[in-house]
C-alpha cells in the first residue's frame, strides 16, 4: 500500500507504555485532535497536532 504523498510521518512515544510508534499525520490548516490507538498497546491517546506540525500525546485518561 502506497502513502499519500501530502502526509508526513512522526515518531512518538505512547503516553502508556513508552515504547516508540510512528503516526501519519496529514496537514491541516487549522489545529487538530483525535483519538488513536497506539499500535504496540492499543491503548487509546489523544494526538494533538498543530498547525506547525508539531504533535503532543496525551493518555485519555489524564
């Protein structure tokens, strides 16, 4: 499967259980937040990403 070549890859760590997960964030123009699992704990996180293209995660249950 190919990625869409407007998206960008971040590297992160889970909020729950540290280990190192990689997300696709596409560019917005405005600020976003979503819910997304993490692919090694699949705990949900919240992902915030700013316009900047910088990324913070959150536990859901902070």
């Amino acid at each position: 499967m190919q990625e869409d070549l407007s998206t960008e890859t971040s590297k992160q760590y889970c909020p729950y259980c540290g280990e190192h997960i990689r997300l696709i964030i596409e560019p917005f123009d405005e600020p976003q937040t979503y819910t997304e699992d993490c692919e090694v704990c699949c705990r949900p996180m919240i992902v915030q990403v700013e316009v900047n293209g910088d990324v913070f995660l959150q536990r859901e249950d902070d």
